[in-house]
C-alpha cells in the first residue's frame, strides 16, 4: 500500500488490525524510536508512580534525582571549542548589531521563545536603569529573534504535522530574514523534527554560522534518523552535544532534554552579555547593572546547588504540599488559574505541556463555549490581554501568515492545502490570557486561584487584583518559590524556598521555575494514576511518533516483543469507530485487555 501521511490515516482506511501493524512495522522505521535513549525509561524514576503514591516526598525526591546528569552534561559542552566559538559569535553579532536566531519545536520551541523573551526582558529592564545608553540597550533588543515550528501559537497548542515538513523549516529561517554576519541556533531533541533539521540546513546553506544542539547520542541519530544524517554530515555547522540520558517519563522531553538546553543556551547567553557590557559600559554604568555572569567554570555547580537547594525539607515540603493540592482539585473536577507577572512565560511552557503529555484538554480560546476546559490556566493580572501576550514575548507577536500559495508551492499534504491550520498573527489573542474576566475558570465547585510569587516579584497590584477576584473561586492561595521575602503576602501560602545566584538574566530562577513546575505537574500526573512506573499511559496517538510510544509502552509493561505489540495496539486504535469520541487510551485499554492494571507495580 502507500506510505501514509498521518496516523489517523489508519483509522480512516479498510486495513485490519494485523495489516496495519505490518504496514508500520515495513513502511515507518523512521518512526520506531527505541533506541533513543530519551524515548526509554529511566532506571532512576522506574517505580516512579509507585513511589509518590506511597510517599509525596519521596517522589520528589525521586524525580529530582533524574536532574543529577545535567551539571555533567553541560561542564563538558561548556569546555568545547564548539561552546567558546558561540560566546564568541554572540559577541560578535552584539558588536556589528547583527542577530541571533533561535529556531526550534514541541519543548524545545518553548524553551527557544523563553530564552528570546528572557534576553529582551534584560535589555527593556536595563533602559531604565541607564537612560544615556538607551539606543545601544535598543540595539541589543533587536539583536534577538526566535521561533518555533509553527508560529507562536503553538506555545499555546502544538500544530499538528508541522515538524514533518523540512519546507516549513526553512521558510521560517527565510521569514526571520537571515543574512550574512547572523547566526542560528537550531535546538534539538533526536532530530526527528524535520522542520529543525532544515532551519539548521537554510542556515548553512546560507553561510552563515550556524549551531545545532542535541539532547541524544549522535552516533544512533545517524544511525536511526535519515534526516538527522543529513544535518551531521554537514562539515560547518557547529555541533553541541548535550546528551542528558533517559528522561524522568519516558519519552517527555520537556524535562531533561529542555532543562539542559535552557542551562546551556542561557549560560552562552549571559556570558556573552557580560563580555559586551564590559566593553561598552563605564566602571559605574556596570556598577549599576549589578548582576553579572558567572564565570564559564561555575554554571555547571550552580545547578548543582540548586538541586540541592530544592532538595533541602522545606523545599520538598512545599513541593509536595503542591503537588497534593493540585492532586486533589483535579480529582474532584476542580480547576486551576495562575496569575502572575514576571516568568509568566516559565509557568505557561508547562501548563501548555501538559496538555500533549498527558492527553488534558488544551487551552481554549475565549469565545469559545462549548470544548473543555483546560485543568490548569494561566493569566496575567496587572494587563488586558493583547497586551499580555506582547509582554510575554517582548516583542510583537509573529504567527505564520502562509497563504494556500505559499502552502502549495512548499508541497504541503491536501489536508493542510486545503484546510490551512489557524496560526496567523490574530490567534495568540484569542486565548484570553489577560485581566479580564473569565467565568469559565471559577465554573466549577472547586476552583483556585493561584497567585504564583517568585524571588519576591508579586507587587502590590498583582496581589490587590488577587484580592478582588479570589472570593469567585472557591479558594485562593500563593505559590511563593525562590528567595522568599520575610512579609506574608496571604493567609494561605505554599512556600518553596530555594536561594539562587542573580546573573543578567536570572538564569537560576528560571530553571527553578521550569523544574518546579515540571516536577509538580508530572507529579500530580502520577498520583492521579496517569503515569505508570514511569510511562506516559495517557497517550493520544496523533501522529506517528506516537503510535510507536504507545506500542513501546505496551510491550515494556506487558513484557511482549514489539511486534505483538503492535498488533495490539492497532487492535485497539481501529477497533473503535471511526467517529467515536476519545474516551481512554489506547495504551490503558490495550494493556487491561491484556491482564494489566495501573495500580500494578512494575
């Protein structure tokens, strides 16, 4: 038969179950991922769900201990050549007000808009300080440019099928006007995602330098991978190699593999920025900046430290206090909005992970009354929404505004031809992220309201708006995380103390607030029973990629070969009718028709 273009071309063709299974296992091997060590499960978080469900805090500390690599990780990418060559290009697009270009997808993109909107946020706040350099600080502002596949939008939801596409990956380096004397920096996972594997290949065929961070060995990328061979073979692209091993769930690599390129890109980042300044800026002027870059030597061991830090009782303690909340809200219909100002974009990456994780309703946009609605939300009290938006980024919001020509001549599928995906500039502000009100997200018995404090940021107007709206939910409470100031902001606090060295961009806190969050919410996931031992059993097959995890996760918890697997699962995935709502995974269906319970420890 033909090579499909999609998953769900499986349920909609005549093929049964044993066909289908043969056609993938024969026509998809780019698609059969378990040799990637980030798609296996990790030997440190096995018996994970096991774990948390006995003991919160032991959970905790269970899924810190999967972070213990990357310190390792990123000394040895940071005493590269390769490394010392991107400070260096850094530098050198500051000095001649060139731009760099983070281009990425799924977790990664997150972490490429985050780093973006960190790097601006810096030189906007600087402007205040030293008004007399205000045209340089402006200069540096526009020095930055990000992307990930898909446009913005997808920050909020993943756009389907995207990442298949090295046209789409490339039109995007081409919208970013790249030029001679720029610089692109494509972060990577396994290198599956086409549309990354292109952006780093328009930028070498651009002559430009160009830098490609992986998450995976290399050696079994361009074993495995035919498009990830491509991007290896190329003798001037700049490799920086961050591989972290198995990731705390298998296969979500909006842990690890996105922690350890937040550290490392946003380490290049303020030693770079701290080279320049000192170059351009009097004894005084630097005086007043305060904050500089550690030295090249001491990122590794400040993560370590904040490890530590977060692995101290109170911490654990108030994780944990966390975690049991939300646990509990979600068990009982209930809902949850943070609000905040300052790293909203940090809290965001993961609220709108969660959706892709672990199969949750994704946000929805406010007009729309009738989809479910999303567990968890965010929202930014002190500015309306289209505002809001514009504060998360620091910069206008960019959608792709492709026309069915554009469509038509990068040699998109008929579905997308024909029905072109709603990523224009105008979709982000559908989401209705600011200060207005939102009746949909106190609509239920047990609804909180999260105020989310880090480092001391929330001010007075955050928490006067916390005040006046907390009395239409039915609890409201703060999330205090970081250096926490002595006053008491509320009578109903979660405090989350971890002390952090203050560098340019708050690299620290950032990724307190990125593992924080990701701790918390993959915690939640696993008392709640959708996550077994340390598996994604909530997984919603639409693509490919994810036909072979839930095939993985089959086989791994039954203990049957692949193969039978397989069969399996297209058992389950075309044994329900074409239009029947999706009610359960077909991972959970598969494996209790098979003897399994969730509950089983492994």
């Amino acid at each position: 038969m033909n090579k499909r273009k999609s998953a769900q071309d499986y349920r909609e063709s005549e093929l049964g179950y044993k066909e289908a299974a043969k056609d993938f296992l024969e026509n998809e091997k780019q698609f059969q991922l378990g040799v990637i060590p980030t798609e296996q499960s990790n030997p440190v978080t096995k018996n994970l769900s096991f774990i948390i469900a006995k003991n919160t805090e032991e959970g905790v500390r269970n899924l810190l201990a999967a972070d213990e690599q990357i310190p390792l990780v990123v000394e040895k990418a940071m005493a590269t050549k390769e490394f010392d060559l991107l400070i260096d290009d850094l530098v050198r697009v500051m000095t001649e007000r060139k731009k760099f270009v983070l281009s990425s997808v799924g977790a990664s993109g997150r972490m490429a808009l985050t780093l973006g909107s960190m790097w601006r946020k810096f030189w906007f706040e600087l402007i205040s300080k030293i008004p007399n350099k205000k045209e340089l600080f402006m200069d540096m502002i526009y020095v930055s440019d990000d992307f990930m596949t898909g446009g913005d939008r997808a920050l909020v939801q993943s756009v389907e099928n995207y990442e298949d596409y090295m046209s789409f990956g490339r039109e995007q380096i081409k919208d970013a006007k790249v030029g001679p004397g720029d610089v692109v920096l494509a972060l990577a996972e396994c290198a599956l995602s086409a549309s990354i594997d292109a952006s780093a290949l328009e930028g070498d065929d651009l002559g430009i330098s160009t830098y490609f961070f992986y998450t995976n060995p290399k050696d079994i990328l361009s074993k495995t991978i035919d498009r990830a061979r491509l991007v290896f073979e190329r003798k001037n692209i700049k490799f920086i190699d961050l591989y972290v091993g198995n990731m705390a769930v298998a296969g979500s690599t909006r842990m690890q593999s996105a922690t350890v390129q937040l550290l490392a890109v946003g380490a290049a980042f303020e030693i770079a920025i701290s080279k320049f300044l000192e170059k351009n800026l009097t004894d005084d002027e630097l005086k007043v900046v305060g904050s500089r870059a550690l030295n090249k030597n001491e990122y590794a061991k400040a993560y370590s430290n904040v490890l530590k830090e977060m692995n101290k009782p109170d911490s654990v303690a108030g994780l944990s206090k966390f975690i049991e909340k939300e646990t509990d809200i979600y068990t009982k219909k209930g809902l949850v909005t943070y609000i905040a100002h300052d790293y909203l974009i940090d809290i965001m990456t993961d609220t709108t992970e969660r959706q892709p994780t672990f199969t949750l309703p994704p946000f929805r946009k406010f007009a729309d009354k009738t989809s479910g609605i999303s567990w968890a939300y965010v929202k930014d009290p002190l500015y309306p929404n289209e505002v809001a938006w514009q504060h998360i980024f620091y910069r206008p919001i960019k959608g792709l505004d492709w026309t069915v020509e554009d469509y038509i001549r990068m040699k998109a599928t008929h579905d997308i031809i024909s029905n072109p995906p709603l990523v224009g500039s105008d979709q982000v502000f559908l989401y209705n992220i600011g200060n207005e009100d939102d009746q949909s997200r106190y609509s239920t018995e047990h609804s909180v309201l999260m105020a989310v404090d880090i480092d001391g940021s929330v001010n007075k107007d955050l928490m006067k708006w916390f005040e006046s709206n907390k009395n239409k939910f039915s609890e409201g409470l703060v999330i205090r995380i970081g250096d926490i100031p002595e006053d008491k902001l509320c009578k109903n606090e979660i405090l989350i103390p971890v002390e952090t060295p203050k560098t340019p961009l708050n690299l620290m806190t950032h990724l307190v607030v990125k593992v924080g969050f990701n701790l918390v919410s993959t915690g939640t996931m696993a008392k709640m029973g959708r996550i077994w031992g340390n598996w994604m059993i909530q997984v919603f097959p639409t693509n490919k990629k994810l036909i072979d995890r839930s095939t993985r996760i089959i086989a791994n918890i039954a203990n049957i070969p692949y193969e039978v697997a397989l069969e399996e699962f297209f058992k389950s995935y075309l044994g329900r009718a074409k239009n029947e709502q999706y009610r359960e995974s077909f991972v959970v269906e598969t494996l209790r028709r098979l003897g399994f319970e969730p509950k089983t420890e492994l």
